[in-house]
C-alpha cells in the first residue's frame, strides 16, 4: 500500500509540534520540490457533473426531515455521518454513515453533517461536506484523504441537486455552532468534534429524545425502503445458493469457505454484509453469535447459515437456513428440524396488522415447549414450562426484531412503542425460532448433543396480514433437500 504522503522517503514526513502536517505553508510537504507543486497546480480538465439526478430516496428524505421538524419545532438539529476510525496504524476502516444520518440525507460520506435550522414554522436544512479536494494548495495530493488518493468526491454544488438541500463546507460548521444561539439538540457519539463544539449548549437527555424519535420513526418504513428490503433479501437469497453450489469446496477448507462466498455476493450486488456473518457447522450452531467461522464442514453435519446481504442504501436482510451438509436430514435432525419450522409458522401467522409485537415469540414459544415436554426433555404440562421459563435453557433467544438500516433495527426506541407495542402496516420484522442442545448438556440424550437449528424470515407487516420477503428460500425439511439436490447438479 502506497504511502499517500512521500512513497520514497518516510522518515522525513513525521509531524512536529512546530509544522503540523495540516497547516505547512504552501500545503506542501518535505521532499517536494517548487517546481513539481506548481506543476500539479495546473493541466487538469473540469470534471463538474452537470446532469446529475436527485437520489433515489430524496423525495423520502425530505419527508423524514419534516416530520422532524414538527416534532422538535423552535430547536437547532443537529445529525452527524461520523468520522473515519483506525483500523492500524495509518489505515482506516471501511466508512459506514450513521443510520441517523443516511435516513435523513440519503447521503453516506464520512465527516458530513445535517443541521437544521429554525426558520419560521419549520426548518432550514443544509448539509455540510467537504468540498472538492483543493489543488491550489496541493491537498488533493499531498493529503492522505486527498481525492488522488481516495477518490473524487462530489463539489457542494453536485450535492445540493444529489440530496436536494443547500450544501456548505463542513469545515467551518464548529465555529458555527460554537457561536449558535437558541435550543440545540444533537445525535451523540459519531463526531467529537462537533460534539465539543456544542458541549455547553446540549443536555444529554434532550439529545437522547431526539436518538430515540428517529428510532421509533423507523419502525414503520416507507415505499422505498421496502422496496430496499426486498432488494437485500433477493440478494441474500442468491448468496445462500451460492454457498449450496460450493459445500464440497467448503468441506475441504472450513467454514471460512462459506464466509467468503457469500461475501463475494453482498459486495457485487450490494454494499457489504449487514452483520457478521455466522456459518455455523456442527456443534458451532449451538453458538448463537458464532462468527469465528474457523471450523470444519463435514457431511452427516447441519450448517447453520445466518447472513445477510446489506444494498447500497444500508437495508439489510437478516436471513437464517439450517442446511444438511451432506443434502439430507438424518432421522433425528428432521425431527428436530421439524419442531422448528412448525415454530416458525405458528410465529409467522402471528404476525398481523393490530397484533401485539410480543404474539409470534409467545406463538413460537409455546410449540418448542409443547416438542420439548413431548420428547421427555422437560416435565409439563406446557403451561407450567412456560410460566417458568423452562424452555429457554433451549431455545435462548427472543424469536425475533425489527430489521431495516440496522440489522437490529429502531433499537433506541421506547419499550412501549416497540416490544410492548403493536404491529402496524410497513414494519418489518424477522421471525427466527431455534432449538441449541450444546456438546456437553449432560440433560438431554447424547445424540441431541451439539445440533443447532434456526430458521429465520424477513417478514413484512402489511394491511391484511404480512408477507414473507424471503420466501424464495425453501423453508420445509423436504423441500430444503430438493433445493439443494438440484443446487448439487
């Protein structure tokens, strides 16, 4: 990797006290002669985009802005992208927005931020940016983020017709705030700089208000963003079929194997990964969050696949298969297999327009109870195994949450308007039962020991019911053996 400031003599390029890198004079750097910096000066065509189209998501945007803007009339609102991190060293990160900011923008550059501002019975909303990387001075290649370097980046101009809001130079944005009079609210913990900018102006109880105001309106997405969630979810379909493709390949590598493969899929047709993904074979399904993803794939074991394809726009699907390496359920693992799915559907049905949000867990709970007391692991009747929490020593997780820019989406928002609340057209949820008898549970017989199995679906709330948006993928034990044999070739 290319040193971005003097590939040929880095000793001589270490900052001091006397001559920060930042604030050299002419922007040049040791080693560059005058010659060569009035050199780059100079000879480089216009690259202005003059017939760029708003995003897709702008019209949206605008009406999050503005029932924002009603919520908290009279008060500065202030919504940053966040900063780059190291990774090590003088690399960083791959740059992910916060969600805050992209739901509002549509925009998902690093050091961006979103004030509004009152102005008469609303707001005045601009977005403030780096501009272009500036070549009189030399930033746009002697600095490390210069765009010679990272990357052109759009002018302020091309910004305004992108995201449909006034754009500014985010660069003099904290000496603006600094001086700002009147009620401020900020989301915390992406930008310290701006943060420290309005430390004496913010409470964090206030600013909290405003965390979990944008959270619950995400609870109910619109036409776009379904429309995103559909696209994540076909996508992580795919990426499931192309693991299925490659289980042989997977079985003389690891389950890293299956890892890589579905992360070629999310980066051709999307914008990464939504989460880590988890490719559990054999007893590593037991593991709930397993993402090592180190272990062996052998045949005659279940894989348990929980991933997800995230699009362009931040919406992630949140997708889980339990798969037999081999092609087929073995007696035991089918019953198991089984009991899950039979979960599933009771947790599916539950999910309905006017319900509460707690009814497909309850639904699903009870089944796996009514399995377990059934196969003589737990004592009943069921009601006592409920009451108790008996089952959970097995089942372990709730059986779902919301989903959307996060993979555990609107997670700021209140108790009672979430978990405690009721369903409505346009959430979206998953819906994920599972059984996990771990290696050395000692309660159970010994050949339940180390078999995980998890289903989980994407499922949209909608004005007559709900639709499944990841019912491309074969959910029924003997169908999932047909889907896969055909797969195989």
């Amino acid at each position: 990797m290319s040193d971005a400031l003097n590939p040929e003599t880095p000793e001589e390029l270490v900052e001091t006290e006397e001559e920060p890198i930042k604030q050299r004079k002419n922007g040049l750097y040791p080693g560059v002669s005058d010659e060569l910096a009035e050199n780059m000066k100079s000879g480089w065509a216009d690259t202005e985009l003059h017939d760029l189209q708003p995003v897709p998501q702008a019209k949206h945007t605008a009406a999050r802005r503005a029932a924002l803007s009603a919520r908290f009339p009279g008060e500065r609102l202030v919504i940053p992208a966040g900063n780059l991190k190291t990774r090590s060293n003088d690399t960083e990160y791959a740059f992910r927005a916060s969600v805050e900011y992209a739901y509002l923008s549509g925009n998902q550059t690093e050091d961006g931020v979103l004030v509004m501002e009152p102005a008469g019975e609303g707001h005045k909303t601009t977005i403030y940016l780096l501009p272009r990387s500036d070549r009189e001075n030399g930033e746009f290649w002697l600095d490390g983020q210069g765009e010679l370097w990272v990357g052109r980046r759009n002018s302020l101009t091309e910004a305004e017709r992108l995201y449909g809001v006034p754009a500014s130079d985010v660069r003099e944005l904290a000496d603006a705030l600094r001086e700002a009079t009147g009620p401020v609210r900020v989301v915390r913990g992406y930008d310290a700089g701006i943060e420290a900018a309005l430390a004496d102006k913010v409470t964090a109880e206030r600013d909290e208000e405003l965390r979990v105001f944008l959270s619950e309106a995400r609870l109910v997405k619109d036409e776009f963003e379904v429309g995103e969630m559909q696209k994540a979810v076909d996508s992580t379909v795919r990426g499931f079929e192309d693991v299925v493709k490659v289980l042989d390949k997977a079985e003389a590598t690891s389950e890293r194997y299956i890892e890589g493969t579905f992360f070629l899929r999310a980066r051709v047709e999307g914008n990464d990964i939504g989460y880590g993904s988890i490719c559990a074979a054999g007893p590593h399904a037991t593991t709930l969050h397993w993402v090592r993803n180190d272990g062996a794939v052998r045949s005659g074991e279940l894989l348990l696949l929980d991933a997800g394809v995230e699009t362009h726009t931040y919406y992630t699907a949140d997708v889980t298969r339990t798969l037999p390496i081999n092609g087929r359920f073995d007696e035991l693992q089918k019953k198991i297999y089984d009991a899950v799915y039979e979960a599933q559907e009771a947790g599916i049905a539950a999910v309905q327009p006017g319900g509460k949000f707690r009814d497909f867990h309850d639904a699903s709970q009870r089944v796996l109870a009514e399995k377990l007391v059934e196969w003589g692991l737990v004592e009943g009747p069921v009601e006592r195994v409920l009451e108790l929490g008996l089952q959970r020593r097995w089942t372990l997780h709730g059986t779902g949450h919301m989903l959307g820019m996060d993979v555990h989406d609107c997670a700021a928002a209140r108790r009672e308007t979430y978990v405690d609340g009721t369903l409505e057209p346009g959430m979206c949820l998953t819906v994920e039962p599972g059984l996990y008898f771990q290696a050395d549970d000692i309660t159970v017989p010994e050949e339940y020991r180390g078999i995980g199995v998890r289903i989980e679906d994407d499922i949209l709330v909608t004005e007559d019911g709900n639709r499944n948006l990841s019912a491309a993928l074969p959910r029924r034990s003997d169908e999932v053996e047909l889907w896969m044999a055909k797969l195989k070739g």
